[in-house]
C-alpha cells in the first residue's frame, strides 16, 4: 500500500498494489536442503550441486548428526544415502516419520536392490534415486516436490 498526498486538495489516496508472485521483484525464499551421506565425496559434491541451483545446503556425514541438526534448524528437504555406518538410511527414515513425519525426503544409493525401494516408498520417501546422481532426474523431482508443498 502506498499514501499519496494529491497536490490540490492535500486529501491522502491510498491506492494497492497488487503484484503476481511471478512478477515480484523480491526474491522467493530459498529453500533449504539437508544431505545426509557418510561418503565425503559425495556429499560435498551433491551439496555443490544444489547451491548451484539455488538451494540453502548444510551437509552431515549420518543419521545422528542429521536428527541433531534437525532439532535446531527446520528444512524443506532431506536427502539421504540409504547405505551408512550407525544409522542407515531406512533406519533414520523411521526416525524421521517419529519426529518429523511431515518431512520431505530422497533415498539415493550405489547399492539399490528392490526390497529397500518398496520399504523406503512404503516409509513416505518421495523418491528414491540410484548413485551416481544425474542432474536432469535429480532437478525434475525437485520440481515435482517444490511444487506439491508449496500449496
């Protein structure tokens, strides 16, 4: 809203503006991603990757480090490698459905076999993807899940 004083008169108009959000000059609020992957390698380079698109990344090495994190800062995404020392990735999707049942998750893995599949898409995962990560698949069901909860 903005006041306007007219010159004659000195009578304040207010007029409203609206503005499609597509329009906005404002930058939408960044979303924030969590990486949760016992392989540094990995998990540096899928971090990079989503800070390049535009994403906030923080990065933990485990489940544990992940379910601290998690107490202390919210996100919009969560994703994890299913195959990890202490607390592997269907473990920790367990624990994510106690704590934090809302929480949007990708299950990635070098060793994919169909049973974790179905258990992880049974325990709400949003998808589930095959290591190494491609691009073009990863940004689509980004997409996909940025445009389910945004409503």
């Amino acid at each position: 809203m903005a006041r306007l004083d007219t010159p004659q008169t000195g009578a304040r108009i207010i007029r409203r503006f609206l503005i499609k959000e597509s329009e906005s000059i404002l930058p939408k609020q960044p979303k924030r991603i969590l990486v949760v992957d016992d392989e540094e390698n990995a998990r540096i380079g899928l971090s990079r990757l989503l800070a390049k698109e535009g994403f906030l990344v923080d990065s933990v090495a485990n489940g544990f480090e992940a379910l601290n994190y998690l107490r202390e800062q919210e996100v919009n995404l969560i994703v994890t490698d299913i195959n990890m020392p202490e607390m592997n990735g269907i473990t920790f999707l367990k624990e994510l459905n106690r704590s934090y049942p809302c929480s949007n998750v990708i299950m990635i893995t070098a060793y994919g076999g169909v049973e974790s599949y179905i258990e992880a898409m049974n325990l709400g995962a949003f998808e589930y993807i095959n290591k190494p990560v491609k691009i073009d698949e990863l940004k689509s069901i980004l997409k996909k899940i940025f445009k389910e909860t945004s409503h």
